[in-house]
C-alpha cells in the first residue's frame, strides 16, 4: 500500500514539472533586447520569429540540463522530474534543431556554428554553476546578462542579414545597465543580512556598484557632448534610479520592502531605459 502511494505520487509529480523559462529576471533581459533590436531594426522577416524561439528554448534547456546533471553528479537515488527533465529537454532541442535548420535559408552557415557554439558553450557554463551551486555568484550573473542581452544580435542577422552598427551599441548599453542592477541588488541583500544582526553590512558590492554607476554617468555624459540626448538621457535616468536605491539602503525602512517590489521597480526602471534607448538609436 505504501509502494503504491509512493509511486502515485511519483507519477504525479512527473506530470506537474513544467520546464519553462521561471526565471522572470533573465527573460526579461532575453525579451526586452529581442523587441528593443526587432524594433530598432525597423524590417521584419519571418526568422526573427524564429530567433524569438530559439532564444526561448535555448533558456529553456538549462533547467532540465541542471537536473539531468545533478541525476548524474550529485543525487544518489533517482529522482522523480528527471524523467520529466529526459523528455523536455528533448523537447527543447527538437526545437532547436528545426530553428536551426530554417535559420539556414537566411543566415550563413558560418555564423550560425558560431552563435550555436556560443550558446552550447555558456549552456554547459550554466550548468556546471548551477550544480555546484554557485549560480548566485555575482560574475556568473554578470556573464548571464551579457550571454541574454546578446539576443539582440541574433535579431539583427534576422532582420537585416548582419549586425549592424547601432545594434553593438544596444549590446553594451543593455550590458552596462544589466550589470549596475546587479550589483545595486547584491548590495540591498547584504544591507537586508546585516541589519538582521549585529554584522556590519559589507561595502564590496556596494562600492562596485557606485563604480558601475560612475560609468554609466560618464557614458551619459559623453553621449551628451556627441548630442545623442535620449541616450543620454537613458543613462541618467539609470543612474538616478540606482543612486536613489543605493542611497536608500541606507534606511531600516527600505530595507523592509519585498524584494518582489524591489523587483518590479526594477522592471518598471529597465523598461523605461529600453524605451529611451529605442528612440536614441532608432
């Protein structure tokens, strides 16, 4: 009778794991530098589509990747979504595949080896940092945003048959960017660990961040003095929204707010930087 509910409930358990993109902070990254460079290109042809489904499988496979390889490294038993994980990670690469073969009518060859390298290689990246744990550590997080926000290369061969100009610009603001807001955001939860005891908050991530800021200033600055006033302006924009959180911080009061607000200001603060940049480059 035991077996049975144990079994059961395996079975149950298989059939709800979903391996979906869960991670709302990395594809939102993916989605918003897909539009912000499908927009900026100002030309539509189907295999951005394609690009658009690609990227979300390629973000996808991680997952099962990671049980997969904890199956295989790391757990003793065997666990119940590994099964799952077998069958959608299949899934995802079928998909890759079929994106892969139709990406061949309108990119060349050449360049689609080399990104499918570059995705298999930060995959593999991905996932040995994940099963040792240390998918926190700020430099994996900082290589994940530029791996995400390079999307927007893959949309540009899409849509105009190579990069273009404008579009290495969009990757290294969407980078910089990226990289400031983790920081600020690895600084608010060692202000949140030490204001729980008697622990001085460490000042590490905190000066990396204000170091961040000071590049996306100068930046903004320099874009100014060469009048490319909405870039400008979207990177001042950043740099004020950071400060004030940084500045925040500070107060037992903020550090109250759910990091799920935290979040979400975020977002709103990213999505206004995008925004900006679409006008300044369009």
């Amino acid at each position: 009778m035991r077996y049975q509910m144990s079994a059961s409930t395996a079975i149950e358990s298989h059939q709800k794991t979903r391996f979906l993109p869960r991670e709302h902070g990395a594809t939102a990254m993916l989605l918003t530098s897909l539009v912000c460079a499908a927009i900026i290109a100002r030309e539509w042809r189907w295999s951005e589509l394609v690009t658009l489904i690609a990227a979300i499988a390629a973000l996808a496979a991680k997952d099962p990747m990671v049980v997969l390889a904890r199956q295989r490294f790391v757990w003793k038993q065997r666990h119940p979504e590994t099964a799952a994980a077998m069958q959608w990670l299949a899934g995802w690469i079928l998909i890759l595949i079929l994106c892969g073969l139709a990406l061949v009518a309108t990119w060349p060859l050449a360049t689609i080896v080399v990104l499918g390298l570059g995705v298999f290689g930060f995959s593999a990246l991905a996932v040995v940092t994940n099963v040792k744990n240390r998918q926190r550590s700020t430099l994996f997080q900082i290589l994940s945003a530029a791996a995400l926000t390079s999307s927007s290369l893959a949309v540009s061969i899409s849509a105009t048959g190579s990069i273009a100009r404008w579009c290495w610009w969009l990757w290294l603001l969407m980078t910089l960017q990226a990289t400031a807001g983790i920081l600020v955001v690895h600084a608010r939860l060692d202000a949140r660990i030490a204001s729980r005891g008697t622990a001085r908050a460490s000042e590490v991530y905190r000066r990396a961040a204000q170091g961040a800021l000071s590049v996306l200033a100068a930046a903004g600055i320099a874009a100014a003095i060469l009048e490319h006033a909405w870039i400008a302006l979207a990177l001042l924009v950043v740099v004020a929204g950071y400060g004030y959180d940084l500045r925040a911080q500070r107060k037992g009061v903020s550090l109250q707010i759910p990091l799920k607000k935290v979040g979400q200001r975020a977002l709103a603060l990213s999505s206004l930087y995008a925004v900006l940049l679409i006008i300044g480059l369009w």
